[in-house]
C-alpha cells in the first residue's frame, strides 16, 4: 500500500503507513533539496563540460593511438573532483564503445590477427577482472599512484621507435600467422607473430593495469606486439583496438556490479569521446607528427606528475 | 561433421590464403559490431531525448539489471538509457560469438575453444553484474 509521503525542507522524510504507522527519517541528497530549475541547470552545464573534456581527450588520444580513457581519467578526476572510481567506470564504457567503432574498420581491413587476439585475450580478460576488483576497492591515492606511473611510462613511450621493417617468416606453430593487405603500399603483408610466451605474459599485466585504470592497455599492447612479437604497426593496433574492448568489458561489469557506473558521467564521455574520436584523426592529418609527440609528452608528463602528487596529497593550483 | 585442419602455411601466398579464408568471419564480425553499435547508439540517442523532453534528471547510478525491464515497462527515460549502456558494454561479447562460430566453421577447434574461453571470462565477469 502507499503510504502517505510528507516531505519537510529536504531534511527528513515522514511516512505514515495506514494501519502500521511509523516514522522513517532519510537523508536526503544536496541536490534534491535545491530549486528544481537550478538544480537542473548546474547538472546540464556539468554535463556539457564533462562531453567537451571527453571530446578533448578523444582527440589527443586519437592522434596517439592511445584511445580516450588515458586522458579522460586523470582531467575530469583532476578537473572536476569526480571520484577516480567513478571516472574508471566512465572510462571502461568509454574503451568499449571506441573500441567497437574501431575494430568494425580494422576487421574490414583484416588487420585485426584474429588467432592471436583470441589467445591474448584469455589472459588480458582474467587480468582485467583482477584488476578490477583491486581498483574498486583501492584507496583512492593508490589509483593515483599507478595512473601516474602509467601516464609517465606513457610519455616516455612517445620516444619508443616503430618496427615498420618486414616481418619475418618462419615456423609457425600455433598457427598464428597472418596477413593483410597495406593500402598504403598496396601490397600483401604476410607475417608470424613470435614470443607467444612473453606475449602472454604482459597482456596480462595490460589486463590488470586496465581493470585498475579503465585505459584500454592499448599504450601498453600496441608497443610489445610490434617491439617485441614481430607484429606489424597496423596489424598490431587493429589487433589491440579489438582486443581491449573486450578487455573493457571484463572491467566495465565488475565496476557495473559495484555501483560505480554514474550515467552523468558516462554518457556525456561516451557522446563526447566518440564525437572527438571523428576528428583527431582529420587533425592529425594536417599536423606534423614530431611537435605533435613533443606536445602530447609534455601534457602526459604534467597529468602524470600531477597524479603522482595527488597520490601524495599535493594539489597543483587550478585543480580540484 | 567438421571441415579438416587447414594444411601447415610455409610461405607468404600460404598466409594470404589463410587470411582468405577467415574473411568470412572478419565481415560477421564487422558486421555484428557495427550494427550493435548503431542500435546501442540508437537507443542512447532517444533516452537522451526523452531525458530532455520530459525533463527527468538521469540516475547517478546504473540500476541494477533486475530493475532496468520495470523501468523500461514505466517508460522511463533513465531506464533507457540504462540500457543503451549496458548494451554498448556488451558488444564486444557478440562479436566473440561470431568468432567462435567462424573459427567453429572451418574446424579451427583450438581457436574456437579459446573463443569460448574468452567467453567463460566474460561470463564470470557479467555474472558479478547479475549477482548484484
């Protein structure tokens, strides 16, 4: 039956339940208290804020190759004091959905190495989970601390060279090699990925920094396929763009079961990444590659050491 | 019954004809991401509207999956686009069933198991999600 509902200036709530009366006492949300209009309207200039950063971060991710998540995370926790949790949570939803956009055009490529996503996977998947499961229920600074760390590495992997030699052939065990035609050459790219081992090994390490942070593990994957695994540039970013999107989704389920996906956040990111994702690589077209790797380090270096000294405590001005 | 073990490649014509004949399961996978792409995007789109046009503020947090079906019968706008979310989260899931089948098609049983490995992952995780 409904009980009859008095609401008394947002302090407690009185419920008078025929029959069986009592007296319940809630506390209510700050929100909820303030001028309905106004409420809305600092949720609407909140929510567009938080699209614009969103649609920011995809487009200097985009033009790494590092997807969103590596800098919608530490701006809008940084920015706009949202609970890092929260923001992770936002940003697993956020890898996912750039992750099916991208991987529908690498799969019509055929850069995507099926085989070996699959094999990478198991153990990246597993890692994320583990990974998660330690990020919701981390202390906020340590969060910090590893984005931090992850964010440095990130910038001095900007000065990590790019394999584009010819790939080498050979025994093929696993049946793992692949290939696919380079429309930059015109020609067929035929190769065998090497290291399964090692491989497997830092995917799952990638999984678990992915659970934790809601990046992708692109910054990560990207460079030990093509270093390290004899996997070429394209084949090894179609191979990740589809692999970290179910990474995401191992991570984005535990954060969902713990209450920690806000749709305020989501949303707009999503809206906002997928909208910046468009036209980071129309910009990237028109600007030179090199002080574009200069810039994008000095911004991953300030976001990264501004992380590390939250982790401590320190705030730089202009943040929250 | 399934189709045999493709022969052992050696040389780079050997590659291109495996890649060959995976191409069939590159465009279901293709295809099934972007179409659960439009349809999670879709559904975003008019939870979105409706969230403006009814004036109904979105949840800070995401209902739990038990909940979302009432919702969605009350025709709420957050019941929407609780849903567009958790659809867009789940895409990927579909296109490793594509994968699976495709590698279940040519014989491909270890790539196929481990296909469904990944899957057994997921589960694990989306089961997290349901036990809420």
């Amino acid at each position: 039956m409904r009980p009859n509902r008095v609401r008394y200036a947002g302090e407690i709530t009185l419920e008078v339940l025929p029959r069986r009366p009592r007296l319940a006492v809630r506390a209510i949300r700050p929100q909820r208290v303030r001028c309905a209009a106004w409420g809305r309207a600092l949720d609407i200039i909140q929510t567009v804020e938080i699209g614009a950063v969103a649609a920011v971060a995809a487009i200097l991710g985009s033009m790494l190759g590092l997807g969103g998540g590596v800098f919608l995370v530490p701006i809008i926790t940084l920015f706009f004091g949202i609970d890092p949790r929260i923001a992770v949570g936002a940003s697993a939803v956020v890898v996912v959905t750039n992750s099916v956009v991208g991987s529908a055009g690498h799969l019509r490529s055929r850069f995507t190495n099926l085989r070996l996503a699959m094999i990478l996977q198991v153990t990246t998947a597993v890692g994320a989970i583990v990974g998660a499961l330690v990020g919701v229920n981390a202390d906020p600074r340590v969060v910090y601390l590893v984005f931090g760390l992850v964010l440095l590495y990130a910038a001095a992997s900007m000065a990590l060279p790019r394999s584009d030699r010819a790939p080498a052939l050979g025994a093929d065990p696993l049946r793992l090699g692949a290939a696919f035609r380079d429309p930059a050459t015109a020609t067929d790219v035929a190769y065998v990925p090497k290291r399964i081992g090692l491989g497997l090994g830092i995917s799952s390490g990638a999984g678990v920094l992915s659970g934790m942070l809601g990046v992708g593990g692109g910054v990560v994957m990207v460079p030990a396929m093509n270093l390290l695994m004899n996997v070429p540039v394209k084949a090894a970013v179609g191979t990740s763009t589809f692999m970290v999107g179910i990474t995401s989704v191992a991570t984005a389920f535990v954060f969902y079961a713990n209450g920690l996906l806000d749709p305020t956040v989501v949303v707009p990111a999503v809206v906002g990444v997928f909208l910046g994702g468009q036209i980071g690589p129309r910009l990237t077209r028109r600007l030179r590659a090199q002080r574009l790797s200069l810039l994008f380090a000095l911004i991953l270096l300030y976001l990264g050491t501004s992380l590390v000294l939250r982790a401590f405590g320190v705030t730089l001005p202009g943040q929250q | 019954m399934s189709a045999p073990a493709p022969p052992e490649a050696t040389g780079a014509a050997d590659f291109v004809d495996r890649a060959e004949r995976l191409a069939p399961t590159y465009a279901t996978a293709g295809r099934v991401l972007a179409w659960s792409f439009r349809v999670g995007a879709g559904l975003l789109a008019l939870g979105v509207l409706l969230t403006l046009v009814r004036g109904e503020p979105l949840g800070r947090e995401l209902d739990p999956l038990g909940e979302i079906l009432p919702s969605l019968r009350a025709g709420h706008a957050a019941g929407v686009v609780d849903l567009a979310i958790l659809w867009l989260m789940a895409s990927p899931v579909f296109a490793v069933v594509a994968v699976a089948a495709g590698f279940l098609r040519l014989g491909d049983r270890r790539y196929a198991l481990l296909s469904l490995l990944v899957l057994a992952v997921l589960a694990a995780s989306i089961g997290l999600a349901l036990l809420r």
